[in-house]
C-alpha cells in the first residue's frame, strides 16, 4: 500500500486525499487552516462553457472539471455526505446587447458538442431573466443554461474529507517542514515534532507554498489573489432554487441552502496576505450588485468572507513532481477556478501518483517553468 502526505486541506487538497483513499493508498493530510484560505471562503458557480478567455489549455480543465462534478457527488452520497454544498441550478449570463448574448449562445452550443451537460442554452427576456431571479433591475436580457450549478466550497471540502476518513484517512491540523534525505522527500515533521514518513509527499498549500520549498532553495511563482465575498439574507423570499447570475462584468450572484445570496468578488492583487475587510472592497462589490439586482437594497448584512486566491504568471493551473527532488509533487494555481477544476485535477493526481493511466496529458501544466533554484 502506497503511503502519501498530502499538505494543504483546501478543495484541491481534499479531492486528492479522497482520490487517493478510494484507490486504497494510506493517507496522511496536513493543514493549517489559515485565515484566508480560499476555499474557506468560495462558493463557486459551475459553468465555464460560456467563457470568452481563449486558452484552450484552462478549458480543458474546466470543461472536464464541470462534467466530473455529478459523478463526484453521487461518490459522496454513498458516503453519507447529504451536505456537499454542490446543487444544479442552472444559470443566468446576463447582458443589455442582443448581439453579445447570441454570440455567447453560438460558442456554448458550439461547445455543447464535447459537453452535453450543458444541457438547455436559451436566451431570455429582461421579464423572463427576472420571473427566475426576481431581483434582477429591468433591461437586460440573459441566456439561461440549464446545467450550470453552484457549490458552497467548504461544504463540499468538509464532505471530501469526512468521506476519505471513512476510508481511512488521518487528518491533522498542524504546521508542516518537508525531510529531505540527499535528494529525495522522505515525509513531514509538525509542530510537536512528530514526523510522519511516506512514499510521496503532495504540497497543494495554496498562496502559502513557498514556506515549505524556501528551506529547499527553491521558489514556486505563486501570487496571491484577495477576495472579498459578501453574504446577505433574504427575508421575502425562498432563493434556494435560484439560478446564479453572471453580470457582464467579474461578479456573481449566486444562492445558498440557508436563503442567503453571496455576492462576489472582489480581485486585489496582493503581497500582504491579511484578510481585513476594507470599505472600498465592500463598496465595489455592492455598488456592481445593485446596479444589476437594485431587489438586493431590502438584503439584511450577514457577513463578509475573505480568500487568497493563488495564481501564476499565465493564469493557468501547475502540477507534477519536481524535478529537483524525488517523492515530491507540487498542484497550484487554480486560481478563481479552483472549485470547478479541484476535483478534477484531484482526481488525475491520485491515478498519476498511483501509476494508472489519466484522462489528460500533464505536459501543458508542468510545474518546471514556475519553479526557480535560490
């Protein structure tokens, strides 16, 4: 049996660990839970096939990441994991120009093609838009795609890892520093200076993976990406079954089970990974919510989350083992994706570690380009 130590307890993180006990290896994951962490705070809409980015290499994993997630969640149900914070609502694109929105149809149902869980792609009208997500201002028009869902990303991190405890898997909160022995990564030491040995060591730390490759000499190019997340409650109405709702600018609005609605992001690139809230954060996110959904002015404030989001210099997800050290694989930069793709990349890590065949070529994703020597 396999030994791994997966560092991290983040959405990426916990599919890996859950990947990895469900094909029968041992499983230690480590995680700090440190304030910010991205998934803490995401909740995520599942509907990357209307995007206009270009980069065929992120839609692969979108495309694939999406399609993963019913197959996933059924996984959990077996488990008893009723709260997987995932649910297909359908969603809301939404746009005041005609044009734009039939464009935006012809690439989904030119996609359609490789993806058939898009399921319904149609353009409303500003009434129709608003009969399905009654906040909405008047005046824009919205295509409507069925098979789009949102997940609430702690949710669903906590059902991965209670699942993969099921199995067998230790789960530990504590800080971590790699054992290197001459070239190759032998296990973990933590705060109480237990150390814990292991065939493979897997760093999925986020914004925070440096502190383990620094003692190294090495450097990960990661940044750090702040958003600010806005929860509301609603108190004359039942949203649960809402669609989420993309604006043609970089926010949504999407529903949870408690009849709340999270209004997000903001997209502050940062050094400094302090998760204060901060007014112009706030005022950004509501003054672009109520110009599109004026309905939310009546919301009642809950709370405020805040998440390192971590990127690279091309936007585009890393992983694979190092190059320089044995036994070590490193996944990172997911990015605002993260809870669209994490499974998915969770689930081609597991088989890659275990030596069974993936379903995508790691090649456009390797991780030697974003690591330097000190």
């Amino acid at each position: 049996m396999k030994k791994v130590i997966v560092v991290g307890g983040g959405i990426l993180g916990a599919a890996i660990t859950f990947e990895l006990a469900k094909r029968g290896a041992e499983v230690v994951v480590i995680d700090r839970e440190d304030r910010g962490q991205a998934t803490k705070a995401a909740a995520g809409i599942i509907c990357p096939w209307n995007s206009q980015r270009r980069n065929k290499k992120w839609y692969v994993l979108a495309r694939e990441g999406a399609k993963y997630y019913p197959s996933l969640v059924n996984e959990l149900h077996s488990f008893n994991q009723v709260n997987t914070g995932y649910k297909k609502v359908g969603a809301l694109s939404l746009h005041s120009d005609e044009a734009k929105l039939e464009a935006m149809k012809e690439r989904t149902l030119k996609r359609k093609i490789e993806a058939p869980e898009i399921g319904d792609i149609n353009i409303l009208t500003s009434s129709e838009a608003k009969s399905l997500f009654p906040l909405l201002a008047p005046g824009y028009s919205a295509l409507h795609i069925s098979g789009a869902a949102r997940v609430n990303g702690w949710a669903l991190r906590n059902a991965l890892i209670d699942a993969s405890q099921q199995l067998g898997a230790t789960f530990i909160q504590s800080t971590s520093t790699l054992i290197k022995e001459h070239n190759t990564i032998k296990g973990v030491k933590l705060s109480d200076n237990t150390t814990i040995y292991a065939d493979e060591v897997v760093i999925a730390a986020g914004v925070w993976a440096n502190e383990l490759l620094e003692p190294l000499q090495l450097s990960f190019d990661v940044k750090a990406q702040k958003g600010q997340i806005l929860h509301v409650k609603l108190t004359d109405y039942l949203c649960s079954d809402w669609p989420v709702v993309m604006p043609p600018h970089d926010q949504y609005l999407l529903t949870l089970e408690n009849n709340s609605i999270v209004i997000g992001a903001t997209h502050e690139n940062t050094t400094e990974l302090s998760d204060t809230i901060t007014i112009a954060g706030i005022k950004e996110i509501i003054d672009k919510a109520l110009l599109y959904a004026p309905g939310l002015s009546d919301a009642v404030w809950s709370e405020v989350k805040v998440g390192f989001r971590p990127f690279t210099n091309d936007f585009l997800p890393v992983f694979g083992r190092l190059k320089q050290y044995a036994g070590l694989t490193i996944a990172n930069g997911l990015g605002a994706s993260g809870l669209t793709m994490g499974p998915f990349i969770g689930k081609q890590l597991a088989k890659f570690l275990l030596g069974s065949e993936c379903e995508i070529d790691f090649t456009p994703y390797s991780i030697d380009s974003s690591i330097q020597e000190l």
